[in-house]
C-alpha cells in the first residue's frame, strides 16, 4: 500500500499530471469541476490511465472536499 499527496487544479483546459510541488506532492490539473466528487473521480481515472493501475485500486483516502489529497494505491 503507497499512499501519495496530489494537489489538483480543478476546471483546468485538459486532464493532466504536472509534475512535483515537492519531494511527496504531484500537482494534477483536471477539467472537472469540484462539484459532487466529480474531480475526485476524474483525478482516479486519470491516475489509473497514467500509471496503468486499475480504478478500484487507487481511492481518496483524504480531502475529498479540497485541493490537496491523500490518494491510496493498494
């Protein structure tokens, strides 16, 4: 189990990972809006897509309702 810090920049032109803040932090900019966990599920597909992980292994384990998270990859 990893568990990983992304910082997401929601309502962006396109879904893509920037790169590190920091040493622990991705920046991730996704074109959903924060609006009824749609950026949480555009940020697990995108992560799954990126890193070719399935869906049901990688989840918000924290900061649902804000822009840094903690993101679970069992």
């Amino acid at each position: 189990m990893r568990r990983i810090t992304v910082k997401v920049v929601p309502r962006a032109k396109q879904n893509r990972v920037i790169g590190t803040v920091n040493d622990d932090t991705i920046k991730v900019r996704l074109t959903a809006p924060p609006v009824d966990g749609a950026a949480n599920k555009a940020l697990v597909d995108l992560l799954s897509e990126t890193w070719n992980i399935p869906k049901s292994r990688i989840q918000v384990v924290k900061g649902e309702t804000s822009r840094m998270k903690l993101i679970e990859i069992d």
